[in-house]
C-alpha cells in the first residue's frame, strides 16, 4: 500500500462484537479519528504526536453531539426497532447539519 497514492480515511468507525483492531494498526497508517463502538458507548479516539486520545467530540463533524446521539439511538432501537430508528437517526443527522 502506497499511502502517498492512497491516503489513509479521515476517519474510521469500527464495530465489532468478537474483535477489534489494535489503535497501534490505526497510528501506523495515520488515521486521523476513529469511532469504536463497544459495550453501549461510543469513544472517540483523536490521533495527537502520533498516540491516539480520547476525545468528547469528534474534529470531523464538531458541531454534531454524536456520543449522546448514537447512546441514545442505539438503546432506542432497543424498544422500537432497528428500522424506525434508522430514520429518526437520519433525520436527526439532517436537521444538525442543516442548522
């Protein structure tokens, strides 16, 4: 892989229930932020002086409260379903970026 050619994402989302990947693989390829959701609650880990740390907000989408949100979400599904809250997740995430 030729990271001058194909850049590293700007951001990663991992979720996963059996495994994950290791921050260190995420730092050797300079993933800027990564999303890990796992045991109910999103992290976001934010790449400083070369280490990842844990941040409250995402430098991607700043304005967007995303840990709450996906909590929220996520335990929603829970009583309404997966499908009706996909789309009250979707419009949620439209009327934020359009504010």
């Amino acid at each position: 892989m030729d990271l001058t050619v194909d850049p590293p994402p700007d951001l990663a989302i991992e979720v996963d229930l059996t495994s994950k990947t290791q921050l260190d693989a995420y730092e050797a390829l300079g993933v800027p932020e990564i999303w890990r959701y796992e045991n109910n609650k999103l992290q976001i880990n934010v790449l400083q002086d070369g280490k990842y740390v844990e941040s409250e907000i995402s430098p991607t989408f700043p304005n967007l409260p995303i840990i709450e949100a996906i909590s929220q979400y996520c335990e929603q599904s829970q009583t309404v379903g997966t499908s009706p809250t996909l789309r009250l997740f979707r419009k949620w995430v439209r009327e934020q970026i359009q504010n």
